[in-house]
C-alpha cells in the first residue's frame, strides 16, 4: 500500500461507523481527556466519589437480614458497609440491633461479580450433567419452556408440574408472593421445604398447634437460663450472637447442649455434651429431676397445659364426652376433656373443650377460655368415675407422666446419654430455678427421625418451669410473618387453589425411596412406612399431588440437587427422570448443572424485596443497588416472561380453559388467562408493585410507600415494644403468647399445650409421651455422621468464594476425633473416602478432639460440585424414605396434614457411615 | 504504584527485532484505533443487539487494516480460522462465542472480564473506572456491570487512539499517548497470560474466537513494545 492509498484508506476507515458509532460508551466524544494524564498516580488525584449508596441486605436465609449501605458509582457495586443506625430497642434494657452483619455480607460486593454467577440464559447441548451449555435468548428459552409447560399440563395436568422455591428467594417476600401467586393461578405442585428440608418443628406443633414460635433475639437477654440446644448460633447466627454473651455477663446461664464442641459451647457458661442421638433422654432426666424436686410450677400447668386431664387406665385414652354421655355418642359435643376438682372432688369438664366443630380454625375458640375459675384440678391420683362402659379407672396426664420420666432418671440415662447424673440434676435445677428460662433449638432437632419427641420434651421443660409464653422465655424457633399480605397476593381475582405438598413425601413418591428403606433399613420398617403414609393418604389426611407423576420441574433460588437427603438416589430416581428441568439462580451449582435450561436471577443488590424476620423487631428493605448484572432478571420478572410465553403459546395452540380437581374442588384454569391474572390485568408491573402491595395488606407493617421505605432501609414493626412478639398488631405470629396471656385455648385438640397424645398410631408407637428412641444405625458402620450450618456459607452460597475458602481449608473438609482417624491410619489433611451402604464421596481431613469418638461432623452447604466424583454428604445420607408414621398421623384435633406446619421431616441424621484412608496428604506422615 | 500492578515501564514484552517501527504520527493512530476498534468487535458478544456481527467484513477489514499498522502484525490464523465459518450462520457464531467466553458450568471458559482473571480484584477495576472518568468514557447502563470486559477495554483504547489521531495540541497528545500505554499494559497485557493459559485448556471450544484470542494477545504485546519504544524518545524525556 502506498503512501496516498495509506492515507486514504485510514481516512475513509476511521470515519466509518465501526469507529464513529461506540458499542459500549454513552459519550460520542469519548477519550478527550478532561485534564491532562502523565502517569497513572494522577488518576488517584481526584477523590473518589460515590454515585448513590443504597439500602440492602442480603435475600438469603441467613435469618439476619442485617441493614447495609451499598455502594456504587458508575453501576458497580463495590462495597457494602453495615448500617449502623438501629434505634436502640424500646425496651432500654436490652443490647442494641446494630450494626449487624457477617463475613459473607461483607464479601458480597464481590461475589455478586464472581465466576459462578449466571448472567444469561443457558440450554443444556451434552448430556445432562455433561456440562455443555449454549447462551441463548430469554425468548428462545421462554418458548420452548412454554411448550413444554403446555404438553405436560395438558397430558398429564398441572400437578405434575413442580415449581420449588428455595431459599434464596422464599425470604424474599414479594419474590415470594409473586411464586405464589403463578403456582395458584395455574395449579402446578408447589414442593414445601420447610419439612423437606427437615425443619419443621412437628414436635412443637404437636404440643401447642403452632410451629412459629420465636421471639426477637433481645429475649435471649431477658432469660435466665438458656439452653441452646442443637444449636450454634456463634456460627450460624453471627449478627445476634452477642445477644447470648451479653446476657451471660448480666448474670443469665448460657448452657450450650451439643455432642460436639462448637464455638458456642467454648463461649458458654457450661457446656453438656450427651452422646449423638440422645437428647430427649437427657430431656426426659431433667423433667424427672424437676417433677422429683417438685420444682414444677403447679398453677402453670394445671391451667394451660393437659396435666391435669383424666386419662382411662384401660384403654390409655382420655376420658371424653363421648365416654360419659350418651349426647357426647351422638357426637354434639364433641371433644369434651376432663379433669377432676380437688375442691368438689369430682369429674369436671375441662374449661375450653367440648367444641361442636372440630379444633382447627375455629373462631370460637377465640371467645372462649381456658381459666379455671374456682377449679382445682388435680394432678395426682386415680378415681373411678361411671361411663357408658361401666365404672373404669383414670388418672392424670401427670400421673402417667410421673412414672414415664422414672423411667428416665439420670442414672438411668447416663448409660444412654454419657452424661453424668449430677450435670443432669444440676442443669434441671438451674433450669427449673430460673424465671424465665429459654431454650433456643436449633433446626437440627427437626432432622431426626424421633426429634419431635425431643421438641416435646423441650416444650414439657418449659411448661414445668412455666416459661412458655413469658418474654424472656419458651422455646425460640424463627417466627413468621402473618401470611397475611402474601396470600392476599396470591389470591387475589382468583382465590385460593394452590397444591403445596410436603417435599419429603414428594420425593418419597417419585425417588423410589421405599426401596431405599428395604436396602439399608430392613424390609419391616420400609412397610411400615409404606403402609402408614399410604392409609394416610387413603383417609384423606395427606393430599395425593403425586398420581399424576412428577415430568418437570422448577427449581427457583433453589439448589435441591446439593442438599436432598440420599441426593444421589434422589438426582438419579427422581431428579434426573424428569422430562424438563428449569434452574432459575443467581449462581451456578449442581442443580442448574443438571438442568435443561438454566435462567438467570438477579443477586440481591440487583433487585427489589421486603424481608422480614421475627429476630429483629425490624423490616428490612433490598432496593436494587444497580440492575441485574448479564441478562439476569428478579424472580417476579422471570415468572412475567415464563407465564407471559405460557399464555401466548397457549393462544397459538389454540390450548382450552380446564377444569382442575384441586383436593376435591374444580378450579377452572386458562393458559391463555395465565399472564394476565399473574399480573392483575396489567395493574401489577413489577416487583414495586408488588412490595407495595405487601406493605398495604400485612399487619404490623407501618403504612408507607415502598420508596419511603427503601429510604430508610430499616423499618420498625409495631407492636414491638417488648423482647417477644406478644401484640396482637406485630406482623409475626403469637398465638401460644395469647393463649398463656389470655387464657385462651390452644389450636390443639385438648386446647390445651398438649403433652399426652392418645392418637391409635401414637400408641401403637408408645409415643403418647415423649420417650428416647436410639438413632437408627446400619450395622457394621460405626459412625454417626452429624452435620449443621456453616461459618463461611449459608448453605450453598459463598461456599465457592475463594476469599473465604481461604479462611477455611481451601476444600470441603470433615471433622474426625483422633482416635477415629489413627485406627484407620488417618492424618490430619488427608482426603478420607466417606462411606455408607448408598454411595461414597472424599473430603479432606479435619482431626479435632471437639469431636466425639464414633461421630463423624461435617459443616453443610458445600455444593457437590466442589467433591471429586460430584458428590457430597448427600451420597451416604441414607434416610430420605424415612417417613415417621405418626408425622402422616390425621383425623385427630390438629393432627393431619398442614401446609407448613404439621407433615413428615425429611431427616438426615439416622443413619451411620464409616470412613477408610483415600490419599495420603498429610505431609509429615509421609516422612 | 497500586499493589499487584505490572511496572508499566518494564512491561515484559520482546520486541520482534524485525519489526519495523513506524513514525508515531496521526495515520498510526488512525491505523491503531481501527485495529483496536475491529478486536473489539470481533471480541464483542454476538447477542448484543447493538453489535454489527459480518464476521468476514470484520476480518478482512482487520487483515487490511495489519498493512497499514506502524509494526508488522500477521493475521493469517484467523483468516484461515475463519474459513470455516459461515458469516450467515450466527447460531454457531453465538454458539461458539457463549460456549467460550460467556457461559460454563464453572464460569466461562475463557472469561473475558478481567476480575474473573486476575486475582487483585476491584483494586484493577477501579483504576479502569478512574481511567474511564479521566478520558469522559462513559458506559451505557447495561454494559456498566463488566467495565473490564475485554472487548469495552479495546474500545476504550480505541478511542483514545482515535483522539490521539485528531489531538489539537502537543499536551493532550502526550496524554492520550501515555494512558494508551498505560492502559494497555496495566489492564490489557497483564491478564492476557491468564486468559492464553485457559486457552490452551479449552482451544477445542472455537478454533476461530481461539484464533482471534491469540491474534490479539500477540497485537497487544508488538503494539505495547511499539508504544514503548516510540514513546520513550520523544515522550519519557518530555515528562
Ligand atoms: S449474610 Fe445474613 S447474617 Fe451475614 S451480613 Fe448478610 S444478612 Fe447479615
């Protein structure tokens, strides 16, 4: 080229549009420096400056919803700072809220823009869980969702289409709500993961009819002695952990209750450390030691809970209306409970019971009470009274409790538990001697197969000690809101006909796992299991969602591949049979790896939310810092181009309105109406809309625009003044706190906290009182594997962020007494292989003497995906077709199923394993 | 200097002793801006509505574009590479480009942004947003999220060549000449390595975008000795 060809060719080249019209850059004039540059110091002249700083938190449940400032200038998040400027609690007496926050918190300007982020949609082009992806268009994947959608709805009905939330987006409320509201318009199955993760306090349910019970963290202030118990808040609650050590140096007993020693335990004024699998031994001891002592707080129980109630010696039954007259036969006053007046010295009927209508959602019941008045129930003895069967024998609730808690002395249980006697004695006896006292459980209660009779125990704990109901007191799970706005959502212009169903039978139906019990657990428990669900669902007291099959499904902020119990078995019967799978997340992880099409979220700072959460008297508002990175969109906005596909497709197809048996009602369904009932015809058009109609409709939420809110980013409750949630205004439940304040009867079938259940299947069981049942074992695996909540992770998420991988070993690891390790030539670092009867996965080698010889403790939440093999934890866990048969128990008061309440856990922790020597690491082992 | 910065003044490129060095001068700049301007494009996600996508235009347009660079460049890989593509065929454009650079199970790939590369982090990507403020870069609000996306950084360099080609006065061309080489050694060339690295790993992905990869991580090495070498004469002194 010469010179002039040069010259005019560049000429003509750079005035073309290639060079003229920028792709990326706003200003046209572009490059001009605005002063001059000489080196690269001078661009640090100027002082760095923020554009705009937000309101946030973090969407996950992480159960802190701690207030942040988000910083960002040019559309980057770069920092977050936590905000300080909580009020100061009402109750002055209590430590402060702020600031609040954690490590992962603090690394999350960084991990929204990490590696594993999915930032546009993705088809699956290789096999599943080949790992082949192509990007496609929002459009494209819509589409052909959409189609699918359609066929399966239209073969097989829209129950065989499941959509699960998960927790990345079922705290998010709107987000929530918008699930919701799409899952009741067309009428897919909604999988609940409260029990199918195993953290449903059935227990507690069984005992006062409700699950939500939690107070604010201030309360753990206000106790005197508090038990935690199966829990370890100095990991897993790190915003309010200082709450615990506060109160142990104003003088309150912090007693941490774990086979292993946790941080907590180290921080606590005394640590009990019973034998894996025990607990409700040692419960059912210091229950003996306060009934022994008498230390019992009398008027407390013979008042709110069923201690007194008279009980057939013959038949082991309460003593009923039905049993004494022959209008109770008949059945018009049904559920008429006794006890016996110590100043008439006779039967009478228990105030509060003896409904025309049975026990749930009775208004009534409100209008009614349970005081005494002039009674003096007895709690000892035994009388002979005159029924339709002739003169029979009864006696207390407290009676029979008496003798089933000899029978768990402390010496009696040491052998069970390993804790000695005088630790049980002394323990109940500060228990007993405080006012109030707390235990605050963890979810890991729930994950044994028998831990509902632990909850039970814990709740008979502190019925004795009348702690139940006190601020300061009772048993702290996390409370709820009031689902008042959300299904208001949900339901509105269409009404309820929404199928929610427990994912642990779910899974049972559709992952084979009755074959899982046979292997491992012996042909007799699998029927029985079996056989009791099945009669469970045959009378009606368990919903049938799954005859139709289970051909596609949503998985939405929902990593169900990482932490199914037997996962393995799960992924390989259930998960990967699907015809379609849909993974919509902020972050890669082993469930969009086996999914069809992949959809991108946005991460918290990049969207909208109101989230609420009783362990602050406070909402806290997430106010889209900047837009969703890629081609992410908010979970609202996902659900809007899926059902907005639906319906276009549906009028393509020419695809008819439907009627659909919704638990015995026809519910009329229109594909082609899908879109513009999701969006209310048009008057719902995003996720502000639909925050702001959270906001108007849930009680307890002061009453102001969204972006005032956003403003603030926290918000104070009403009803908030004192340490619990005892106002009939707060947003979160309190009916067990109404019931102990106005002596008003439980949700239960006696109306009363109910420790004695007489149903035929408890007894069948020996289970009418709280009593330990072993853990199941698998004979010739000696280790019992324990897992619980990370420090550096809530569940899966930032368990892959290398900053903080560097806090810890780097890789997954799993904690292993030394005495385990040397009989199998184990050392510190070395990757061990990690067995059971269902799989194998390796893990490195954590030697600690925290842990119990025989036991085995891994931290949760690490993604399959970061093991060699692709599997976890979840490949040896055995116990997912464990149906407990009084968990699907029903036509029994409050007992039957109940959305996010009554219904089988998944459980996790009945099962044992072993482990054997993979690679040598271990560096000085090798010399 | 900020921590885990390459020494901009002994950036650790050869330069090819055949390489011939041209006069620093408008039609060198005007030559760079376009080969800078064509990388950038052809390193653009083909899902960008906003991205004019004729693959072998943009090729031949960048093979035209090495005989009027200041400094021998050879382009041949991609243009033999690129035989095999038909330009009508965006699906596998797309296919080849997301495969890549845009989507994995792991993340991408190859990933283009320079935070997923390097390991000092936002330390880099404010210095990139300090250098865009500098030089009035600024982004449409759907491309702000990857301000170190390699194709943006080649735009940037694009301009300020293109300013450098029509620059009225001596001191704001002795600016745009300097940010030019700074720009492109502290966060251009200093994580190229990591991106040939999983190159290497993953060439089967796209034999074209992986021609193109290697093309401009050996444009940017002979274009920074280029720099160098005409800047330290008449600039180093000058400052
Ligand atoms: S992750 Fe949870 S606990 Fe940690 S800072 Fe965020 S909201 Fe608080």
């Amino acid at each position: 080229m010469n010179a002039i060809d040069r010259r005019a060719f560049l000429a003509a080249a750079t005035a073309s549009a290639l060079v003229t019209n920028l792709k990326y850059a706003a200003a046209q004039d572009a490059g001009k420096p605005a002063q001059a540059y000489r080196r690269f110091e001078d661009l640090y002249r100027n002082k760095w400056t923020w554009d705009r700083v937000s309101r946030g938190t973090h969407g996950t449940n992480c159960a802190g919803t701690c207030a942040f400032n988000v910083f960002i200038k040019n559309g980057v998040v770069w920092r977050e700072e936590q905000q300080a400027m909580y009020d100061g609690h009402a109750d002055s007496d209590t430590p402060d809220y702020g600031p609040r926050g954690c490590q992962k918190g603090l690394r999350h300007a960084k991990y929204m823009y990490g590696k594993q982020r999915i930032l546009y949609p993705m088809k699956r082009v290789g096999k599943r869980g080949e790992g082949k992806w192509e990007r496609v268009t929002w459009d494209q994947a819509a589409r052909e969702i959409a189609d699918k959608f359609l066929d399966v709805s239209a073969e097989s009905g829209p129950q065989a289409i499941s959509w699960g939330s998960g927790t990345q987006m079922s705290v998010k409320v709107a987000s929530y709500s918008a699930l919701a509201r799409f899952a009741n318009i067309s009428g897919v199955t909604v999988p609940e993961f409260y029990s199918g993760v195993g953290d449903l306090p059935t227990g507690v349910y069984m005992t006062v009819g409700q699950v939500y019970l939690g107070d604010v963290m201030a309360s753990v202030y206000k106790s005197k002695c508090v038990l935690v118990w199966m829990a370890n808040p100095a990991v897993t609650r790190i915003p309010d952990a200082h709450f615990f050590w506060e109160a142990k140096y104003n003088g309150t007993d912090v007693i941490a209750i774990s086979p292993e020693f946790t941080p907590t335990a180290m921080h606590s004024s005394m640590w009990v450390n019973p034998k894996p699998g025990t607990d409700t031994a040692l419960a059912m001891s210091m229950v003996h030691t306060i009934l022994e002592d008498k230390t019992y707080n009398a008027p407390y129980i013979k008042e709110q809970t069923d201690m007194p109630f008279l009980v057939r010696k013959d038949t082991g039954r309460f003593l009923l209306g039905t049993d004494m007259s022959i209008v109770g036969k008949l059945a018009v006053d049904e559920n008429v409970f006794y006890i016996w007046d110590q100043k008439t010295n006779k039967v009478v009927q228990a105030p509060g019971t003896g409904m025309a209508e049975k026990p749930m959602n009775r208004e009534r019941r409100k209008y009614e009470s349970i005081a005494l008045g002039n009674l003096d129930p007895a709690l000892e003895g035994t009388w002979k009274v005159d029924t339709l069967d002739g003169e029979i024998e009864v006696t207390t609730v407290f009676e029979i409790l008496k003798k089933h808690a000899a029978e768990h002395s402390p010496e009696k249980t040491q052998s069970i538990t390993g804790v000695h006697p005088s630790v049980v004695k002394n323990v109940a006896r500060k228990f007993a001697a405080a006012k109030p006292g707390m235990i605050y459980s963890g979810y890991a209660s729930c994950k044994w197969l028998n831990g509902d009779m632990l909850q039970r125990a814990m709740m008979m704990l502190l019925a004795l000690t009348g702690s139940t109901g006190q601020e300061g007191g009772g048993i702290q799970f996390a409370n709820a809101p009031k689902a008042g706005g959300m299904l208001a959502f949900a339901f509105a212009d269409v009404g309820p006909a929404t199928r929610i169903v427990s994912a642990t039978t779910w899974d049972y139906d559709h992952g084979k796992m009755k074959d899982l019990n046979e292997q491992v657990y012996g042909k007799e428990l699998a029927e029985r299991c079996d056989a009791k669900y099945k009669e469970s669902v045959r009378e009606a007291y368990f919903p049938k969602y799954h005859e139709k099959g289970w051909r596609m499904g949503f998985f939405m902020g929902n990593n169900g591949a990482n932490w199914r119990a037997s996962g393995k078995k799960w992924r390989e019967d259930a998960f990967e049979k699907l015809e379609m799978i849909v993974a919509l997340a902020p972050d890669m992880g082993v469930t969009p790896f086996y999914a069809d099409y992949v959809l991108p979220i946005a991460h918290h700072y990049e969207r909208a939310d109101i989230m609420f959460q009783s362990r602050t008297p406070y909402i806290q508002i997430l106010d889209s810092a900047v837009p969703p990175l890629g081609e992410a969109v908010d979970d609202w906005d996902a659900i809007y181009i899926i059902s907005k596909a639906i319906s276009a497709r549906a009028k393509e197809r020419n695809i008819k309105s439907f009627f659909d048996d919704v638990d015995g009602r026809s519910v009329h369904r229109d594909p082609q109406r899908y879109h513009d009932l999701y969006t209310m015809d048009g008057r719902i058009r995003s996720v502000r809309d639909v925050i702001q109609f959270i906001i108007n409709t849930t009680p307890g939420v002061p009453k102001m625009s969204f972006a005032e809110m956003a403003k603030k980013g926290i918000v104070r409750v009403d009803d908030s003044d004192i340490a619990a949630w005892n106002g009939d205004n707060s947003p979160y439940h309190n009916d067990v706190f109404r019931c102990v304040r106005d002596k008003r009867p439980y949700e239960t079938l006696t109306g009363r906290q109910q420790y004695y259940v007489d149903h035929p299947w408890f007894l069948e069981d020996g289970e009418q009182l709280p009593s330990h049942r072993a853990p199941m074992r698998i004979p010739g695996y000696p280790m019992q594997f324990m897992m619980g909540h990370a420090r550096h992770g809530i569940h899966s998420m930032w368990r892959d962020d290398h900053l903080l991988l560097q806090l810890q070993r780097g890789e997954p690891d799993i904690y292993i007494n030394p005495k385990d390790a040397a009989a199998r030539g184990v050392e510190d670092g070395d990757l061990v292989r990690v067995f059971s009867p269902l799989g194998e996965f390796f893990v490195n080698a954590h030697l600690s003497n925290g842990i119990q010889p025989n036991m085995l403790f891994m931290y949760h939440g690490w993604d399959p995906m970061m093991f060699k093999n692709r599997q976890n934890f979840g490949a040896v866990i055995t116990t997912a077709g464990l149906i407990k048969p009084t968990s699907v128990a029903g036509d029994y008061g409050h007992l039957g199923y109940r959305v996010l309440a009554f219904a089988p856990n998944q459980t996790y922790k009945d099962f044992t394993c072993d482990f054997e020597l993979a690679e040598r690491r271990n560096q000085s082992a090798k010399t | 200097m900020a921590p885990g910065m390459a020494n901009t003044s002994h950036a650790p490129v050869v330069l090819n002793p055949l390489t011939p060095i041209g006069l620093r001068d408008a039609d060198s700049a005007r030559a760079r801006t376009l080969a800078y301007a064509l990388f950038s494009n052809l390193l653009a996600s083909p899902f960008d509505a906003k991205v004019s996508y004729a693959l072998h235009d943009l090729v031949q347009q960048l093979a035209d574009t090495t005989h009027v660079l200041p400094f021998t460049f050879d382009l041949s890989d991609v243009e033999d590479a690129a035989k095999a593509f038909d330009d009508a065929d965006m699906g596998l454009i797309r296919r080849q480009y997301s495969g890549l650079f845009e989507v994995g199970s792991d993340g991408p790939p190859v990933p283009l942004r320079a935070e997923l590369v390097r390991t000092n982090e936002s330390v880099a990507k404010e210095e990139i947003i300090r250098f865009y403020e500098h030089f009035n870069y600024a982004l449409n609000p759907s491309f702000q999220w990857a301000p170190d996306h390699l194709s943006i950084l080649l735009e940037f360099v694009q301009t300020l060549a293109h300013q450098e080609s029509a620059a009225a006065d001596a001191r704001a061309l002795l600016s745009l000449q300097l940010a030019q080489r700074d720009f492109v050694a502290r966060h251009i060339a200093d994580w190229m390595p990591g991106v040939m690295d999983r190159l290497s790993r993953n060439a089967q992905q796209s034999s074209f975008f992986g021609a193109v990869v290697t093309a401009l991580n050996r444009f940017i090495r002979a274009d920074l000795a280029w720099q160098n070498q005409s800047l330290d004469a008449s600039v180093e002194g000058a400052r």
